[in-house]
C-alpha cells in the first residue's frame, strides 16, 4: 500500500519517545510503504498552531505530556474511555477533517497485564498520584472488584486522587507515603512515579511478592523491578504498556489489525539497548 499518509508523537519534551520506533516497525511489517511516523516538540501553547497546519495526508497522533488535556478542546469528540480520565493520548484523523481522541493507555495497561497472566486481583496498591495514576486507576476498575490503596505524598494528590475514585466508582483508600513498604504485599502493585522515588522501597520488597507493574521503561530495570524479579516475583514494564498502547493507536490510525505486537515490542527493546 503506497498511499501516502502521516502520523507523530507530539510532547514537551518528546526526543526520548520511542513512538517513532514503534510505529514505523509497524508501517513496515503491515506493508505501509508510503506512511512516515515523526516526533515533534509542542507544548500546550504551540498545540492550536500546530493542529492548523494538520491537512488531509495525516492520519493520527499520539500525545504525551504536557498535552493529554490540552487537546480536548480542540477535537470534535472523545472516547468513553479518554472521558473517564480527561485524558487523550490518541488523536485519529480522516481526510474529510474530523477529530476523535482516543485514550489508549487504559486498555493497553489491561492488556500488558493480561499478557502476564494478571486477569483479575482482589485487591491492589498505587504508588504515586500524577497523571498515570488516574488511568491506572481506570485500568484497575476493569480488574480490581476490591479495594484499591493508593500512596500519596500530599494532601492536594490525595483529594484528587479521591474525585477520581468517585468518578471512576471504585472503592479507594489513600494512604501516606511513609507508610509505602506496606503497598509492596498487595496482590498487585502498579508504580506510577518518577524514576528513583522508589528505590528506597527495594529493600522491603517481601520473600515472595505477588505482581508489580512499573510504568518506567528507562532507566530499565529500575531497582524495584529488579528486586522484585530476584524475589521471583511477576513484572510488568513501561516498555510492556508503551507497546500495548501503541498497537491500538496502530490499529486506530490505519485500520489494520492486529499491529505486530511482537515486532514491535522486538523494536523497542533493541532501541533501549542501542541507547
């Protein structure tokens, strides 16, 4: 197929995204010879302008921070999905000009977990409150019927992370950050932050740990993830999410399915190791 189509991962800042990695090995594998996928720096006050230089030939965008929210205004519609977070992480286009976002981070975090086996737990931990933690959330109200404790550094994270509870109908309890080892025991535990804030947490990781899923994939292992696979433990990564997501994005922007999972996974791990 030579049709000639584009897509992009946008964000600020964007030259780390190994989107372009991603979908490219897909374009290749599904045969899209004449589709190009590029990264570009944009931040919310350059979104608007960016969006009106958007003509027929492009087909779709992923979206990172800080635009996830940014963008809402300016599509025609949004998913159940990316309405349930406010969250877009997916902007398809057609050639007659309309916009739809999508969030693909939520179903892609079910299906990394599904991969590794994880259908249903009864119980889960959330390390962290940001962003990631409210689709987090989401993904959890499809596999957690029980009680969801997240671990909070603020008052102000923790008030939100209970409006989101409300809005989503999940049971949630916050805890303090100090008392984060006790997360480490949950059937699963889904670690949200920053790279290093929870290194301090490896050393009280348990003799038998059930499932982490550690949405960094770089710097990768991180400590946790490293203890917690030593312990035996089942891991789930940033790399496991970021391929889950990008095969629906994929799918969403060419129409084509399935997206080669596995090529794409093999892509990104070569591009890890080549950094």
């Amino acid at each position: 197929m030579a049709t000639s189509r584009r897509a992009a991962v946008l964000g600020s800042p964007i030259a780390h995204s190994l989107s372009p990695v991603l979908h490219r090995t897909a374009y290749r594998e599904l045969g899209l010879e004449g589709w190009s996928y590029d990264r570009f720096e944009v931040d919310e006050a350059g979104l608007p302008g960016f969006f009106d230089t958007l003509g027929s030939e492009w087909a779709g965008l992923s979206l990172t921070m800080p635009l996830k929210r940014a963008v809402i205004p300016l599509l025609d519609g949004i998913s159940e999905t990316a309405a349930s977070v406010d969250a877009v992480n997916t902007v398809v286009l057609t050639e007659d000009g309309r916009r739809t976002g999508d969030n693909t981070d939520i179903p892609g975090m079910v299906a990394a977990l599904r991969e590794h086996g994880i259908d249903k737990v009864e119980a889960a931990a959330i390390l962290g409150a940001g962003a990631t933690a409210s689709s987090a959330l989401a993904a959890l109200a499809r596999v957690c019927p029980g009680e969801i404790t997240v671990y909070v550094r603020s008052e102000a994270r923790a008030a939100e992370m209970r409006r989101w509870a409300e809005r989503l109908d999940v049971a949630v309890r916050i805890a303090d950050w100090a008392d984060a080892e006790r997360a480490l025991r949950a059937p699963l535990v889904i670690s949200t932050t920053p790279a290093g804030v929870t290194d301090a947490l490896a050393r009280s990781v348990p003799e038998r740990p059930a499932a982490l899923f550690d949405v960094l994939y770089d710097p990768w292992p991180t400590v946790l993830a490293a203890r917690w696979s030593a312990y035996g433990g089942a891991v789930v990564s940033g790399l496991d999410l970021l391929v889950h997501q990008a095969v629906l994005q994929v799918e969403q922007m060419t129409g084509l399915a399935p997206a080669p999972l596995d090529a794409m996974r093999k892509a990104g791990e070569r591009a890890l190791v080549d950094r």
